[in-house]
C-alpha cells in the first residue's frame, strides 16, 4: 500500500485579501506525514501557487487525476488546500491567486468538480480543507457559506471549521491553527498504529476547545461524507515525539510523549518555548500614529535631539530625519552588546580585532542583539530592513529622494526595539544564563541541556561561544565548573553543530596551543577527544585569513556606497589563492553569494566578475560542503533569495550556470530546493529558501 498526496497552498491574490501562513501550513503537513507516518518525500506534491503563476484549476484536476489513476486499489489519495474558500450561488469555490471575480466558474478549483474526480475511484481518496481563511482576521469572509457547500454525498472531507464560523490563524505559532492540531494530533498518535479519520478529528477539537476558549473564538472542525469501514489515512510510525502543549493564560506547559494518554505536567511555570532565554519583542506602538507620538515613547533622545528629527520629518528631509535617529539608535544597540566584553563580542563574530569590533558594523550589531535577547527575530527584520534603506539613500549616485514611508520604516522601528527602552529597565535573560554557566554543574540539571537541544540554531551557537569565552575569563572554581559544562555541552550538541562551528572549535583550540595556554588546552583536548572533532583543528592559521576578508566583504556590503567599494574587496578575497581552506568555505562562499546576489537596490556590477571567479575556483566538493552543510544555516544568504524578486532570479542563474543539481545531496530538501533553482522554478525556489530561513531564526 501506498500514500499519494496532493498539497495546494495560497497566500498571495490578485483581486482578493492576501492570507498569513498557509504556505507555512502545507509545509508542516508535509513534514509530518513524512517524518511520522508512512508516507514517502516524492509522493507528496506541494504546490505552493503565487500571482501570475501558470497553477490553473484544470492543472490541479489533471494532476489529482493522474494521481488517482496510477494507483492501486488498497492506495490513498489525499488532496489539501490551505487558502479562501468561498460560495458562490450554491456552489463551493477554493480560490486561486489568479482567481477573476468576474469568472470564478474557470479560474477557481470548484469543488464540486472536486469530488466527480475523487468519488470516481479506485482507491481510497480524501480531502483536507483549511478554507477559512483572511490574514490575521477569520481565514475567509464567506467561510460560513461555504462549509454548507460540503455535503454527506462528497468526497470523504476533513474541514477546518463547521457552518457559520471561521477558521483562524495563531500569530505565535505562524500558522493555522487547524493544520497545527492536526499536526499535532498525528504525531501524538499511538506509535505503529493507523490514523482514522474521525479519531484525529476528535482529537483536532479536544486541542481546538483550549486554544479558542483562551483566544475567544469558535472553531469546530467538521468531518462529512460518507466513511466506509475503518480505512486509514496514514500509519503512524515508530518515531517517538516529544512536544509541549502551551497554556497561554497560565504560562504552564505539560508535555507529552508518544501518545496524547500520556501527560505529565512540567515545573517550568515561566516557560513558553522551549529557548533557554527569551527575546525582548520591543515596546508596544499603536498601529497608526503620527511621527510626534511615536517620537513620545522614546527615552534615549535628547529634547533637542528629537526637536530636530521632527523638524526636518515634517520639512519633508525624511533622508535627515531617518539618518539621524539610526546613527543614534545603533550607536546605543552597540554600545548594549558591546557591555558584554569585547573578547566575547570578538569570539561571537569570529574575528580577532580590535578595531573592527569596538566599531563593528551596524548588520554585526543587529545579528548579535538578536542571538543574545535584545530584540527578537522580528526586530531584526525590521533593523535589517531600516539599515538597508539607511545605506541607499547615503549612496553618491542616489538622486531620488527617501519619501516618507521608508522614513517612517527607519524610526518607528528604531523606536520599538532601542531607544523604547531605559537602560536600566532593560531585561535580558541571556545574562542569567551566562551566569547559570559559571556556576551551576548542569550535569545535575538534564531540563537545560533538552532546552539547548530543542531551541533554534543560534542558541547553541551562542553557547558554545559564551563557554569559550568564559574558559578564558573565569578562574578556581568558576573555571572548574565552565570547563565540566563545556564539555558536556560539547558531547551532548556535537552531531548538531555545522561545520562551521566545529571549525570554530578547533581553530580556538590551536589558537591557544600556539600562545601556549596549558589550562585551556587541557579544557579543550578534553571536550574534542571527547568527540573526536580533533579532524576540525587545522594544521595552521591561514584559515583565519581568509574568514577575516570575507568578514570584511560582508561589512563593505552592508555599508555606505558598497556598490563603489565592493569591487575592490572582492578583489582581494580572490587574490588570497586558488583553494579556500575548508575552515573558510562558508564565509568565503556566503560574502561572495551576497554580493552577486545584491540588496533591493541592485548590485555593483564591477564586482561580478571577479566574484564569479571565486565560485569558479570551488570544487565538487566544495560546492556540496557549502549547499549541504553551511547554506541551510546562512542566515543572510537565505534571507536574500528568500526576499524573491531579482535576487531569487540571480540565485536560480547562479545555480544553473554551475551545474549545481548535477551533484549528489543526501538530504532531501536541499534536492528539491536546488532542483527548482536549476529549473529557473523562482517561487519554488523561494518558498523552500523561506522554510530553511524561518526554521533557522525561529520567526516570531
């Protein structure tokens, strides 16, 4: 027997209300159905459908058409659809982001079209509907009307809510809430045992009730159609899941392991996530506000200071005003990050110099301030999109002028995430966990080390650089007690930990071997003999060359005029020689993918070809280390190709001229995404980017 699926997911429409999350939504079906049932990664078919695409209604029948067809007679079709569902007259509608209102009956899916195809069967068929939808508001306007088209005589339909109410998404979660529970349902599902329809829908509305009587909603999802016998529609299969149903009201989690039967409550009263420290999510503005009362929750500008951004903001200098109050305002972020020491700060970066981190870069600055709790990922987002903006408008040749809503999208954030905040009100719980490292033995603590094992990426990343930072800073019996948890900790997230930062590891190692610092070779032979990660010490230091060029490319590129002076950069990162250490392969690739693939402004056209160079010298096996190993983690590359547009485009050139999906990729993801890269697949291609991207910072 086998499992076929056909996965529709839109956000994005031309003549109707755009939606949140239902790409995101098809994506955990997906993986779940993958990584906990028995359904394989090349039977389920995910479409993500974007404006002015070629996914047409008659597209999606022929596709669930030919599913059905080459399918036996003990195999299950299923079809899902995440987006607005609709009535129209006495039929039932999902919409297309190509749908014309003028013309629905041929360009939306038409369920009743639907069901011909899946009732006339040879195999086991069912749909799956999260039809309701309308961005943070209930998921569809007429969502009510159309749960009536469903009806006894369709095809077997789980869908997200009944009659007359409205299926809603979860801003926390960055999903439906529908498609969350079920996903949640099916991995808590009695492990090598099928999963029946109604019993997930019981237990879909057992999660439901607590979620809507906490967030003051109704949504009860409905199953209709006729159900004969016991037919499955998937087997659950024997990976264990562990996960964390969250209370909002009361802050408590219980967790719940294999089986929803099991529940045992969990002393973390303070917890809602499982990170080891929470991210400041900045102060609370009022959605629309003039510049003054915005300008009225800072507490970091001088009188005079701010006398002078009003004046030049309603002057119409908005280039002033916004240039003015982001000097400032990363001055002080700096200055917040920087009060954790330098030498942290040199380590977190990976850069051993003096100069560069006591002025370090403003995109430097905002990284670090949301990897150590300052302000959360959003924040960074917007940081990094207000520093973008900076930048362009003090380019040279830049002739048009900054018109009032990108000024507006420089100080409002300014505002929110650093100049909100007192500094003596600042709360950041990084600092009590550093502080837990020198003394507390968390060896005695197994709670801390499953939080570091779930949490995001760059949780680990920040550990493994605090613990050297504080092997080198600490002494008697802080030390001892850094030391024990440094090598624990190393043990317990090694096989977690990229290449990247193993090469970290062991380029810190030889770094004190050659200054020939007894204590602290001692602590490291211990935790890498420990691991046997002697393999990432190199032989010597010119690795720390070339990661310092491309440090420096990164920081050129982020800054003033980088069109100018990019060229001269990317020069002498190619001049260093034909072969870039291994240690270097992730910095030298990344600094020299973001400069071919630009900002939102363009590109410096003088630097192409001698970064083209560069990738030109990358082996086969360069190429694989770097897609396989470092690009999932490449925050900024990703954020680029995620950010579509132009840069996608110049990404999908890039690896289709290199022949990039010639090669051989273990996992299965980074064969789909380099595969619709190679195809010149841009919105494919886009969405996969934009998975690997919020996985990596945790979006929230």
């Amino acid at each position: 027997m086998k499992r076929y699926g056909l996965m529709l997911s839109c956000e994005e429409y031309k003549e109707y209300d755009d939606i949140c999350y239902c790409h995101s939504d098809a994506l955990l079906l997906q993986e779940t159905l993958v990584n906990y049932c028995d359904y394989g990664y090349s039977n389920l078919e995910l479409i993500p459908a974007y404006i002015d695409d070629d996914t047409t209604p008659e597209q999606i029948y022929k596709k669930l058409s030919l599913l059905i067809d080459n399918a036996d007679s003990d195999d299950t079709v299923m079809f899902y659809f995440a987006g607005h569902g609709m009535k129209i007259e006495s039929e039932g509608f999902l919409i297309l982001p190509n749908t014309k209102k003028s013309d629905i009956a041929k360009t939306a899916i038409e369920l009743k079209k639907l069901n011909e195809i899946m009732l006339n069967k040879k195999c086991n068929c069912f749909i799956i509907l999260d039809a309701c939808h309308s961005g943070l508001s209930p998921r569809g306007e007429q969502i009510s009307l159309f749960v009536e088209t469903l009806s006894d005589k369709s095809c077997v339909t789980l869908a997200s809510c009944s009659e007359n109410e409205c299926s809603y998404p979860d801003e926390n979660l960055e999903q439906g809430v529908f498609t969350y529970y079920l996903a949640e349902a099916i991995k808590g599902s009695p492990l090598e045992q099928t999963i029946l329809l109604d019993k997930l829908k019981v237990q879909i509305c057992e999660n439901l009730e607590e979620w809507c009587s906490q967030n003051y909603k109704k949504q009860t999802p409905t199953l209709v159609g006729t159900i004969v016998g016991n037919t499955s529609i998937a087997t659950r299969n024997s990976k264990p899941y562990e996960y964390a149903i969250i209370s909002y009201e009361k802050k408590e989690v219980t967790t719940v392991e294999n089986t929803h039967l099991e529940i045992t409550p969990s002393n973390n009263s303070d917890i809602v996530s499982p990170a080891l420290w929470q991210s400041n999510s900045g102060i609370e503005l009022p959605k629309v506000a003039t510049l003054d009362v915005i300008l009225n929750y800072n507490y970091q500008l001088k009188t005079r200071e701010l006398s002078a951004i009003s004046q030049n903001y309603n002057a119409g200098f908005f280039e002033m005003a916004s240039e003015s109050i982001w000097n400032r305002s990363i001055a002080i972020l700096r200055n917040r990050v920087l009060a954790l020491g330098l030498q942290f700060v040199s380590e977190m970066v990976g850069i051993d110099n003096l100069d560069y981190i006591q002025n370090l870069p403003a995109f430097e600055v905002i990284n670090l301030a949301m990897e150590l709790g300052f302000i959360n990922a959003t924040g960074k987002m917007r940081l990094t999109h207000a520093n973008e903006i900076v930048q362009h408008y003090l380019e040279r040749d830049v002739m048009e002028e900054m018109p009032q809503n990108e000024s507006d999208s420089v100080i409002r954030p300014c505002i929110q995430y650093i100049l909100g905040y007192e500094d003596s009100n600042i709360q950041i719980e990084y600092t009590d966990f550093r502080t837990s490292l020198k003394v507390e033995d968390f060896s005695g603590n197994p709670t801390k080390l499953e939080s570091l094992n779930a949490s995001p990426y760059f949780y680990k990343k920040t550990t493994i650089r605090t613990l050297v930072n504080l092997l080198s800073s600490t002494e008697g019996a802080e030390f001892e007690t850094v030391e024990s948890n440094f090598i624990l900790i190393i043990k317990t997230i090694w096989k977690d930990l990229t290449s990247d930062d193993k090469y970290f590891l062991g380029l810190t190692f030889s770094k004190h071997k050659n200054d020939g610092n007894t204590k602290l070779i001692s602590a490291f032979t211990k935790a890498l003999m420990s691991v046997r990660g002697f393999d990432y010490v190199p032989e010597n230091l010119r690795s720390l060359t070339f990661i310092e060029a491309a440090k420096n490319l990164k920081s050129i590129h982020y800054a003033m005029n980088n069109f100018y002076n990019e060229p001269s950069a990317v020069k002498e990162l190619n001049r260093m020689g034909t072969k870039i250490p291994k240690p270097a392969i992730k910095e030298c690739i990344s600094a020299t993918l973001m400069v071919l693939l630009g900002n939102a402004y363009g590109r410096s056209f003088e630097a192409i070809e001698p970064a083209e160079d560069i990738l030109q010298k990358l082996s086969q096996s360069d190429w694989i280390y770097y897609i396989e190993q470092c690009l999932p983690h490449d925050e900024e590359v990703l954020q680029k190709i995620s950010s579509g547009g132009a840069r996608v485009e110049r990404w999908c050139n890039i690896v289709k001229e290199f022949d990039l999906k010639s090669f051989e990729y273990q996992n299965s993801k980074i064969q789909e995404f380099i595969k619709f890269s190679a195809n010149l697949d841009k919105n494919n291609a886009k969405s996969c980017a934009n998975s690997f991207y919020k996985k990596l910072i945790n979006l929230n």
